[in-house]
C-alpha cells in the first residue's frame, strides 16, 4: 500500500544549540505554567496524589508541585555529566506520556483548535485527539511514548552538555 501523504519530515540535529539564558528562564516558566494548569485541571475533576496511577480512585504520581515534578528532570541532568544514560521506569514513561498528551492539547487549544469526535463536524482546525490522555486509544498513546523516547535519546546523546 502506497503511502498517501506527501509530507516528509526534515529532521534538524539541535545537539549544538544553546539557549540564551532569557529564553531558558521563559521555557521553565511555560512548563511550570502548563503543569499546574495540568494539575488544577485533575485536581477539580477529584483526583489526589497517589503513588501509583489509579484511575478508580482518581490517584496521580505526577499531582505534585512543579519543583518535585522536575526532580527527575535535574537528576537526570546530573547524571548526563556523568555520561551515563537516562533509564526511566515504566510509571515515569506513563507520566511524562501524559504531561506530553497534555502540552500537545494546550498547544492546539491555544492556536485555535477544536476537539472534534473523529468525522464529525471537523473543520481545518478541529482534532478528535484533543482529549484527556485516559481518553486515547493504545496506538495514539504509542504516539506520546514515542516522543519521550525521542527526548531521552537527544538528553543521552548529549550527555554533559546539559548543566
């Protein structure tokens, strides 16, 4: 079977690219942003921080505050120097997949886009993944895992140049 679409991605190697310190300080308060607007939005609808994920008792790993959301991410950065590769856990796959499904949605929701059920009422701006991540089918999921994937290999490749 041919394959349909004309799009090619050009992949860009950004392994030699620093950030100003200004746009450093913007980035770390996008993320901050988009994880409370995460955690508040779980937070109204019950759910409490939890070990473990359990979507019956409505429990979250990731329903803490920003700075201990991204103590992995430091510790990461820690062990970068040392050149040694980052290994995730499963249940830390599972939430950096969610926080990704989640930038994802705030991305499109703040570019004008629309949910949409799938072949109804869509328009040029309208997407029926922009759901909460629990909502996605195994193979969209897949599409998140994938690109955490890709962000651990660049940290890897890396190595100690993230200080």
């Amino acid at each position: 079977m041919a394959n349909k679409n004309p799009y090619t991605p050009h992949l860009i190697d950004t392994s030699n690219v620093e950030l100003s310190e200004e746009l450093r300080m913007l980035t770390e308060e996008l993320a901050r942003n988009v994880h409370d607007i995460w955690a508040a939005g779980r937070m109204n609808d019950g759910w409490t921080y939890g070990p473990e994920r359990d979507d019956t008792l409505k429990h979250h790993p990731c329903l803490v505050d920003y700075d201990g959301a991204i103590s992995k991410l430091s510790m990461m950065r820690s062990i970068g120097k040392a050149h040694t590769p980052i290994l995730l856990t499963k249940k830390e796959k599972e939430c950096l997949a969610e926080v990704e499904h989640n930038r994802w949605n705030v991305e499109k929701l703040l570019n004008g886009w629309e949910p949409a059920p799938m072949n109804i009422g869509k328009t040029l701006f309208s997407h029926d993944k922009i759901v909460p991540f629990t909502l996605l089918n195994e193979e969209t999921k897949n599409k998140d895992f994938e690109q955490i994937e890709v962000v651990v290999n660049q940290l890897n490749m890396r190595g100690k140049k993230y200080n």
